[in-house]
C-alpha cells in the first residue's frame, strides 16, 4: 500500500480518470463514492472555528440592553475556539481521507484493469479489421492515395493505437501508485505490459526501434515502444493484468538467462576444444 498522505495519489487519480473519460468510461462507483465521502468528511463547519467579530457584537448588544456579557455562554463559545486545534482537526481529517481514497483506488485497480483490458481487445479488433483491408500501412502517421473509405479504416485503426496508449497510461499510473508491478522504462520490457512476447519477439522490437532511432529521420517512424511498433512487427495487443505482466517478465528473464548460459558454456566448450598457440609454443621449448 501507497502512503495515503502522498501528493502522487491525487496525480494518479487525476490519470486515471482522465484515462477512462477520454476511453468513455468512468471511474468505479465504489471509488467515486469513497471519494465523495472522504471529500465532504473533511469540510470542518465555520461553528467551530473563532469568531471574535461575531462575539464582539453580541458583547455590544448585550451590555447595551443591560445584560452581562461576560456571563453569555454564547460569547464563551465563540472566544474559546481553538484556531490550532481547528487546524489540527483539518489535518487530521486529510491524513483520514487520503487514506480512503487510497484503500478506495488500491481496491478498484484490478476492476479498473479489466475494463482497459477490454479497450485494448477492441483496438486490436478494429486494427485487424483497417490491416486486413490496407495493410500495416495502418502503422503509419501520415499516408495518402487511399480512397476515401480505406482513409476512414486508418482512421479507426490511428484512433486504436490512441486508446491503447491511454489504456497504458492508466495501467500504469496503478501499477507505480501501488507498486503491482516493476520494470524498466524506456526499454523493450514495458511492451509486456500490452502484447504478450517471448524473448525473440522483445529483441525484435528492440531492434527495429534503435534501428529507427539511429535512422533520424524528419518524421520518426516506429521509434517507440508502443502499439504501433507491435501491430507492425507482426505481433498482437493483449494488455496484461498485473499479475500477468509479472509472469510474463519473468518468463522473459528466465529466457534471457537461458540464453546467456547456453552462451557462456558454448564459448568455454570452443576455448577448451581450440589449440592456444602460446601455450603451445611454452610447452614445446
């Protein structure tokens, strides 16, 4: 669990629901509701705070008409507020509250997941649909000469690949919040968290983005680590819950050191079954 009294809570909420407004969704009824609680929970009424104005006017109007002031309860509430305590009171609630929205986030996250791992099923669906038609010219940011009604497919497609990355975006703001799931930005593992691959299919994407990296053109061209990179080399979206995004590093990870073994053990079988001329030459002399 995050903690509560943390600004990044806010940052994420803020995410998330932009995420899911702008994917026509919103967020659980169960967390608006923790957060309409913990919102209105923390509104301290202005009948508990000082108010020496107001006890200086009913002091007037009392000794005008002939009454002790000092006696009034009324006057004795208002001068005995506490504005430290108040402010304590506000404090306190806040730490409170946060700590609802929090335990209300923490527990909508998986329900929140599921509804981007539809999003991103669809976008893959109207993907296959654009590809089958015109191709992975669908990867592509700019286009021209395709009729009017393949222009609308590449639209559609454009517009699925802008909901997978906020779909992504979601996803992620959770699984940092929360710590559901590490990795290390900017490399070719965070595609896990949308396409399901096996350690070739990682390395392939890695290369084909520093390839167009180094390429430098005017108007990148598949130099991310998003759903186009993906649809273009072939592979599928399939984003992850958090557990499955866990599996699959580790999948990858074990793979990797497969590899690295295998590697290491080929390289000392070749030092061990090649002739060392040096060596060679010291036990002839």
């Amino acid at each position: 669990m995050t903690n509560p009294f943390n600004p990044s809570l806010a940052s994420t909420i803020n995410v998330v629901r932009a995420a899911l407004r702008d994917l026509g969704h919103d967020l659980p009824e169960s967390l608006t509701a923790a957060m309409a609680l913990a919102d209105t929970a923390t509104k301290v009424p202005a009948t508990l705070r000082p108010d020496s104005a107001k006890a200086a006017r009913r002091w007037w109007d009392l000794y005008t008409s002939g009454k002790d002031p000092a006696r009034d309860p009324e006057i004795l509430g208002l001068l005995t507020r506490n504005t430290e305590a108040v402010r304590g009171l506000e404090l306190s609630l806040a730490e409170l509250a946060e700590a609802t929205k929090a335990e209300a986030l923490a527990e909508a996250a998986d329900p929140i997941v599921e509804t981007l791992q539809g999003v991103v099923t669809e976008a893959q669906e109207h993907i296959d649909e654009a590809r089958e038609r015109i191709g992975l010219v669908i990867t592509e940011t700019r286009v021209s000469g395709l009729s009017p009604d393949n222009v609308r497919l590449h639209a559609r497609a454009r517009e699925a690949f802008v909901r997978t990355d906020l779909a992504r975006r979601a996803w992620v703001a959770l699984a940092k919040q929360f710590g559901r799931a590490n990795w290390r930005p900017g490399h070719a593992e965070e595609i896990l968290i949308f396409a399901d691959l096996d350690l070739a299919g990682l390395s392939e994407i890695a290369g084909r983005v520093g390839r167009a990296r180094s390429a430098g053109a005017v108007v990148p061209t598949l130099d991310k680590y998003d759903a186009r990179t993906v649809i273009a080399t072939g592979h599928r979206l399939d984003l992850a819950d958090f557990d499955s995004f866990r599996e699959r590093l580790a999948l990858v990870a074990e793979e990797a050191q497969r590899q690295h073994d295998a590697e290491k053990k080929q390289a000392r079988k070749k030092a061990h079954d090649g002739i060392d001329p040096a060596r060679m030459h010291a036990t002839l002399l």
